[in-house]
C-alpha cells in the first residue's frame, strides 16, 4: 500500500493515504486516457500516478 510522501512547509512527511481517484477533468484525460489510474491523497490531495514510466495509450507518440 502506497503512501504520500509528499512533505509539508516544515519538511514533515504528510504520509496521508492514497486512494483512488475517478474525478479528473479533461486535462488529464488527454494526458492519460479515459482509464487512468490516478490515486489522490486523502490528506493533503495531492495527485499521484501509479506509473509514470508506463507507455501512454493515446498512440500519439507511436515513434
Ligand atoms: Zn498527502
């Protein structure tokens, strides 16, 4: 299980729990796809992608 490990104005680790997140606008569908699998923060909301490594689905970057 993942955890944020987004830190805080004093350098704390929010370590908040992440949970997936279906309410993405359409910035991040064209970025993603339809079926991204976003996580989101339930302490501080930040956004978070499960693998930033992973090939895109769009197909528009097919090189
Ligand atoms: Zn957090």
């Amino acid at each position: 299980m993942r955890a944020c490990n987004e830190k805080d104005a004093k350098g704390k680790i929010c370590a908040g729990h992440l949970k997936r997140w279906y309410f993405f606008g359409e910035e991040i569908k064209r970025l993603f796809g339809e079926e991204a699998e976003i996580y989101r923060c339930e302490n501080c909301k930040t956004l978070y992608l499960p693998n930033p490594d992973e090939t895109p689905r769009s197909g528009t970057l097919a090189y």
